[in-house]
C-alpha cells in the first residue's frame, strides 16, 4: 500500500520524523522527489498493518500542523487582515492569539488546547487517508480543516481585542504617569491599607486617616455596586499627590497599577499591625 505525502513549507520537518519513525522499527519504505516547489514523500508500507501504519501518519501530519504549520497560518491571518498594525504590535498579537488558542473553552466548555486540537486532525486524517492515496499538507489545512482555521481566526480576532485594550490601558497609564510627575507633592508620605470588602484607606504618617471624596461612601454608592476600587485608590492618590506611598496589602495587581503611575514612590511593608486586614468602619 502507498500513500504520498506532499509539503511546501514542512519537508525538513516531515523527513525528520518520518526517519525517527523508521527508526523506531516501523516498517516503511520511503521515497523523496521534488516536484517544482514541493517535497513528496512515497511512503510503502504493507495493506496488513495499514490501520497502524496510517495512524502513524497521521500523528506525523497533525504534529507538523499544529506545531509548524499553525504559527505561519496566524501570521499570515495577522499580516493580511490587520495590516494596520506594526511588526512589534504584530509579534504582540501574535503571542496573544497562543494564549487565547491554548486556554479557551468553547461553548460546550470542551478545552481546545493543542493536545485536543492534534487529536481532532489525526481523527480528520485518518478518515481522509482511507479514502485518498495522496495528502498535500497544507492543502489539507485550507481546505479539509475549516473548523480548525476559525479556531485560528477567532484567536487573533480575541488577541486583537486583547491588546487594542492593553494599548489603551498603557497609554492611559503613561498619561497619569505624566500627569503625577508634572505635580509638586502636597503630602510627605501616606499609608494605603485594604478594608476587608476590598476598598482602601489612606493615613498620614501619623495614622490619621486621609478624607478624600474618590474614597467616600456617597462615591460608591453612586456605582451601584459595579465600582472599582482599585480606580478609586488610584484616583484618591494622584489627588493628595504624596511625595511617597507605602502599601499595607497583598495585591499583585493593585500593587502594579499603583507602581506603573507612581513609580519609585511606591513600596511595599514588610509587614506591621497595619497590615492586616481590617473591617470598615462605617
């Protein structure tokens, strides 16, 4: 029995395997010829061990595509539909769109990382295989596997999203980050603690607390419940404008965004009795 495998962009990829796999004592008999810009591969192997054989194959075929092959298809849906972007936004969205790809669900919560995404085409090839003799590997992406190319086009079009937010973020960042270091300082140093619900109180050095209307009740209860508290601290601290703010909590992300704005005028307790947790006092 013969199939023939043919490449465009994978025939240092597709020989490699193939040769580990001769070498693993599967019994093929393989053929290379050039055909104009493609590599076909004669592979020969007995019809009585074609069921093992073909599944072979296959994995060979699905692990080219979905570790070789799956990078170019996403630059190439980058480069073609979102040429607004630079070469450096374009990596950006790049990396994106892997994140997307190996971590979401779809709707019925099924994990479309690149284990299932292989599995899913070695089954779509071993049907294709016990119909055809021959196998164009990049055809066979563009035109046999569909669903797999939208999985790939809704994972740079998330990216995308992705990192026009991140974009926005960071130049608002920068901004504040302008705005904090054209200020004078108006306060020495100020505390930041974390109440229990999750919102901020800001002392003195003196461990008077600091009355600002970003953090006041009235200005909560105006968000219905939705605010963000982090927004809040951000935008009590810029206005006090302190000279310096030390942080009384455990918050990755809060920490970051207070440092991305103030810089070095931030630092983290090691630990006293102000740090911990408190209830709110109404």
């Amino acid at each position: 029995m013969g199939i023939i495998i043919s490449t465009l962009d994978c025939t240092n990829e597709i020989k490699t395997k193939l040769q580990d796999l001769n070498h693993s004592g599967v019994d093929f008999m393989i053929a290379e010829n050039r055909s104009k810009d493609y590599t076909l591969f004669q592979i020969d192997f007995d019809k009585s061990s074609s069921v093992g054989n073909l599944r072979y194959l296959a994995d060979i075929i699905a692990d080219v595509v979905v570790n070789e092959l799956e990078k170019k298809f996403i630059n190439r849906i980058i480069k073609h539909k979102y040429q607004q972007f630079s070469p450096d936004e374009r990596a950006r969205i790049e990396k994106l769109a892997f994140k997307h790809l190996n971590k979401r669900e779809d709707k019925n919560n099924k994990s479309l990382n690149k284990i299932v995404r292989k599995k899913e085409i070695v089954a779509q090839i071993i049907n294709y295989l016990n119909k055809n003799s021959d196998l164009n590997v990049e055809g066979f992406v563009r035109f046999r596997l569909k669903n797999y190319l939208d999985d790939l086009k809704l994972a740079v079009e998330r990216a995308v999203d992705e990192f026009v937010i991140e974009k926005e973020y960071n130049e608002f960042i920068e901004l504040l980050r302008y705005f904090v270091e054209i200020q004078e300082p108006r306060i020495g140093l100020v505390n930041v603690l974390q109440e229990t619900d999750g919102s901020f109180q800001i002392m003195d050095s003196n461990e008077n607390i600091i009355k600002n209307e970003y953090l006041e009740g009235y200005l909560v209860d105006m968000f219905d419940g939705e605010v963000e508290y982090e927004d809040l601290l951000v935008s009590a601290l810029i206005n006090i404008a302190p000279e310096k703010i030390l942080l009384h909590f455990d918050d990755a992300e809060v920490e970051k965004t207070v440092k991305s704005i103030f810089g070095e005028r931030v630092s983290i307790c090691q630990g006293c009795y102000l740090c911990q947790p408190r209830c709110k006092k109404e």
